[in-house]
C-alpha cells in the first residue's frame, strides 16, 4: 500500500513540533554482532530523520560510522555515515542517507538474520522521484525522506527473515 498523497510543495520553518512515535523495535537480530550493533544506530538513526532531528542524526551518525570501521567490509558504511556527520542540513542528510540505506540492504541481505524480521520499504518521490528505500524493523511505513511532510508515504518493498 502507498500512501503519497500528501503534499510536498509547503515548506516551512521547522517550528517547535511533537515527535513522531517510534514503535519499540522487534527482536531482530542479524548474524553478525558487529553488524547488528551497526543497524541499531542505523534504526537511531533513521529515526532521528523521521523526526527532522539534525542533531541526534549528527550523533547516531558517529557511532554508526564507529561501529562500521569496526566491521569487516564497513568502509563505505564508515564513509556514508562520516558525511551525514559533516552535513549541516537536514534534507542533505536525507539525501546522503540513501546511499547508507542501500549499502545497509546489501550487507544486512549478504549476511542474513539469526531472528526477527527487517522490511525494505520503499519511497517512489525520495530524492527528486528517483525514489529511495530504506531498512525498518516495523511494518508500518515511517518515511526518514521527508519526515512530518509526508510520514507515511511509501510501501514495504521486501520481508528479510
């Protein structure tokens, strides 16, 4: 199901706001505890986005890219996170986040879960309607692309078990 059809064209100053809730995550556990320990800043991370938080973005984004160089084959895990680190816009953070996200989907499916389940959902108007996905451990659709402005706008794309 796709829920897009919000509108995108308003944008306005962040103004003091609610966030959004989170739902607690899964038990999800990948194989490998290096990576595992990874993907839960990813989820920090991604939530941090939801909620336009620059800030915890900055600092989800350092221990991301600490625990990356940590692991095996995480350089360019360690590099995405070190730019949404450098990055002083939200929406530039948004974007550089893509990027992360498509390297997280390939590690995460290269090395498997030991339980629980991570859904690869998808934004078809991410990034200029090129379109952008992204790992969650909920069903429900909470999109790090745009936030408030569009919160549930996307569909899960594949079930990783």
């Amino acid at each position: 199901m796709v829920a897009c059809n919000q509108k995108t064209e308003e944008k306005k100053q962040p103004v003091a706001k609610e966030k959004v809730a989170i739902e607690t995550p899964k038990e999800v556990v990948i194989k490998n505890d290096q990576l595992n320990a990874v993907y839960q800043q990813y989820l920090l991370l991604s939530g941090a986005l939801i909620n336009s938080d620059l800030a915890t973005a900055r600092e989800t984004s350092i221990a991301l890219e600490l625990g990356a160089k940590a692991l095996k084959g995480g350089e360019k895990l360690a590099s995405f996170a070190s730019k949404i680190t450098a990055a002083s816009d939200i929406e530039v953070q948004r974007t550089l986040f893509s990027n992360l996200s498509n390297e997280m989907i390939a590690k995460v499916k290269a090395i498997g879960l030991q339980s629980g389940e991570v859904y690869v959902e998808h934004c078809p108007m991410a990034l200029n309607d090129k379109g952008a996905s992204w790992l969650s451990d909920q069903k429900t659709v909470r999109n790090p692309y745009y936030g408030e402005s569009m919160l549930d706008c996307g569909e899960i794309k594949e079930t990783l078990k």
